[in-house]
C-alpha cells in the first residue's frame, strides 16, 4: 500500500510471497488447511472469471470454454446442418470458438501450429521441454504412456468438473411432517381414528329423560421414533486431493447428500421398518390395499379404487409412480371422453400445468416399485408421513488413523426415523387382482 498517513508500500518477490505462505501453512490443522485452500481457489477463479462463470468452465490445463457453444444450433443460412469441416471453418473465422484463453500448454501448441510444425522456427520455448511437460500431464490424467519422440506431443484438455446425470431434488421430503427429536428416543401421542370415526372413540347420544349418563373418553396410542444411524465414508489420499482436477472434497460431499437424499425418499417409500430402517408407506400394514383388475398393469378403474378407498378428510393427496406407469394414462380418457392425464405437453387456458393425474398431482421416482409389483403407484397425503430428525447430516474429517498412509476419512453421518402417522392417508395398488 501507498499514499497517506503511515500507509507504506510492500514489495515481495514470487519466491518471498511463497516463503511467506508456508511459513503461515505451518501449524495449521487440516480444516484450516483446507479452508486457505478454498480461499485461494476463489480469488483464483474470481481472477479468471472476472465477470462471472456462467456457461464457462475451466479445464484441467487453465484453458477457459464457453460451454454455451457445444449446445448451439450450427446451420445455414438455408437451415441446413454444418457438417464438422464447415463448423471448423466458422470457428477458426469468429476466433477460438469455445476457447476464451488458452492454458500454457495450448499455447505453446497453438504456436507449433502457427508455424506449421517447423520446429526449428520456435523461439519462445523449447520443444523438447514441451515434450515432456505435456507426456507429464497425460501421465497424470490417464496413466503411463508409451510414445515416440515425433517433435511435438498433442496436449490434452478436459473440463475440470464431472459429467453425471441430476438426481432430481426430492418432490417428497419437503412435503412430509418434520419434526426435530430432543433424544433418542421419541413418543408422540395418537388419537384413535379410522374411517368415519373421527374423535377417538367418544360418542354423542340423546338420552332419555332422568336415564344414567353413559360416560365415554377418547382413546389414544403412541407413535414411538428411534434415532437409527445412516452412513457413509470414504477414504481420500493426500495425492487425490491435491492432484484432483475438480475440487474433489466438495464433489464427493455434494454426492453424498445426494445419496442420502435419495436414500431416505426410498425408505420413506419402501422401508422395512426393520435393520435400522425407517417404515415404508408401502409396508405399513395398515394402509389402504386396494387389489388391481388386471395382473401386471394399472388401468383407470384402479386410480378410480385408490381414489374410493381414502377418507374424504384428505384432500392435499398426490400419485408417486415410476415414469412408465404414469405414461400408461397419458392416452387414457374418462367415462366421458376426457383425459385423465396431464402434463406440460398439453395446452390448456394460462399455458402448460404441472403433471396431474385425475385431479392430483404426480411424482415420479424410481423409488417406486416397477409397474406390476404391489405398491406400484401409491395415493396419499405426505403431510401424514413423519420423519424424525435426530441429527441433520454431519460431515467429519480425521487424519489421525490414517495418518501414516497420507489419506484422509471424510465421514457422513444422519440419525433419524419415520413411519406414517396416520395410516389411512395412504392406499397402494396391491398385486393380486380383485
């Protein structure tokens, strides 16, 4: 700094800056270790991506790509499509095409290029150097290689992140009753209630005149909740984290949540209740089983026998399925000739609507058992599900077992149970056929 006051300006050079740094790394633990990481990460990608990332990424090299390119529509002006020579020619005419900068490494082959490969042109590096910084980096990324000399090596370029397909976020936790447990155990008070007997038991009557009162009181049970234990581990070596070209720490804990995301929808829906599990919609035996009219398929009568077989008091009610379920009604109609299914590819007043079979929304998951099985398609209100949270997800990190291999325990960790509070919000198609 310069300017007023006591302010003064502080030249370091690269090799007292890094001094510097190592001398603050010493005696930090690994949290913060990995907190300065993190730190430096960001000011590093603030610096290449001044104006924001969106539809950029960096490759493992430091190029930067425009990844909005690969998803345009390439054509001609008669709207036919490019073939990849003319696509080349386009890119090479509007600049770098997806490149926005180069890394090191492209630029020195983009120079080797330039000079259409006369080596001994070059001026601005050796080649041989560049040889083997490049066999180097492959190396690294896919293993040993085994080449010849031929002047000048392709580097390689890949997108520092991960290619997968989404899990969608969950359409069913949000929707069920939460509630927080202050210990291990929780028992929650229920009201004894069935179809058409709403009040536990209690009866109101007209007696006769001076006739004895006939006393009556509310019946009650308990729902009993056990913290159970779901969890994940994964060892890291110190070379995976450090070499990794995406940030593998965050990546991994990214895709834990996500299992156990996946993992708790698919026991809130086929849970046995037992090794430490929670109790699945399907697998209450107290639901509402309502038999199929055809083995192996879920036909119109069957929405209308679900529908028939809850009480009228639950009205916030939705159908979660599997996808091929669900489009076996996308051609179905009514007694009357209208449609029972729909989606955001029908039109109606005010534009698309959101999936709704027989007046009820829809989820679909793959939790759901396949098409034929029992409790193939299931209607209810979630809001009557209970999940009981004992501890939200925690992330540990130790190095002290395995402190002598290099490698860090990164350890996820969830305590929890559930079961349906109120049993008759719930029918599933069963198996058998009525």
């Amino acid at each position: 700094m310069s300017g007023e006051g006591n302010d003064k300006q502080i030249v370091m050079t690269p090799e007292e800056l890094n001094t510097s740094i190592v001398t603050a790394i010493k005696g930090m633990d690994f949290p913060q270790i990995e907190s300065l990481r993190t730190e430096l990460k960001a000011v590093e990608r603030a610096a290449l991506f001044p104006h924001g990332d969106k539809d950029l990424a960096e490759t493992v090299g430091k190029s930067i790509v425009d990844t909005s390119v690969f998803c345009k529509s390439f054509q001609t002006q008669t709207g036919k499509q490019l073939n990849g020579l003319e696509m080349a020619r386009q890119f090479r005419s509007g600049g770098h095409g997806p490149w926005l900068h180069l890394s090191p490494q492209m630029e020195k082959f983009a120079e080797i290029l330039r000079v259409r490969g006369r080596l001994n042109a070059i001026r601005k590096f050796d080649v041989q150097e560049y040889n083997k910084e490049v066999i180097d980096t492959i190396q690294k990324a896919s293993g040993p290689l085994t080449t010849t000399d031929v002047g000048a090596i392709v580097p390689i370029e890949f997108l520092a992140t991960v290619i997968e397909f989404a899990t969608a976020q969950s359409q069913i936790l949000p929707r069920l009753f939460r509630i927080p447990m202050g210990s291990l155990s929780l028992r929650i008070p229920k009201l004894s209630q069935a179809a058409g007997s709403y009040f536990g038991g209690i009866k109101l009557y007209h007696p006769d005149e001076a006739a004895l009162k006939e006393e009556t009181k509310p019946t009650f049970s308990y729902l009993t909740f056990t913290a159970k234990k779901l969890i994940g581990m994964l060892i890291l070596t110190d070379e995976l984290v450090a070499d990794s070209a995406i940030n593998i720490v965050n990546y991994v804990t990214g895709l834990f949540v996500r299992a156990f995301q996946w993992e708790t929808e698919h026991e809130i829906i086929q849970g046995t209740g037992a090794g430490n599990q929670m109790l699945g919609i399907v697998n209450d035996p107290a639901i509402n089983i309502v038999s199929r009219q055809t083995l192996g398929t879920v036909e119109y009568l069957d929405l209308i026998n679900l529908d028939s077989a809850l009480d009228e008091n639950f009205n916030d009610l939705v159908y979660i399925s599997r996808r091929a379920t669900v489009n076996t009604f996308r051609a179905a109609q009514d007694t009357v000739g209208q449609p029972i299914y729909h989606d955001g590819y029908s039109t109606f007043i005010g534009g698309a609507m959101p999936a709704q079979l027989m007046g009820y929304p829809v989820i679909r998951t793959r939790n759901v058992k396949a098409m034929g099985a029992s409790g193939d398609i299931i209607l209810g209100d979630l809001s009557h599900y209970i999940w009981a949270v004992r501890q939200d997800m925690t992330i540990d990190q130790s190095t002290e077992r395995y402190f002598e291999f290099d490698e860090t325990a990164v350890r996820f960790v969830v305590r929890q149970d559930g079961m349906p509070g109120v049993s008759i919000a719930f029918a599933i198609l069963d198996q058998a056929i009525s």
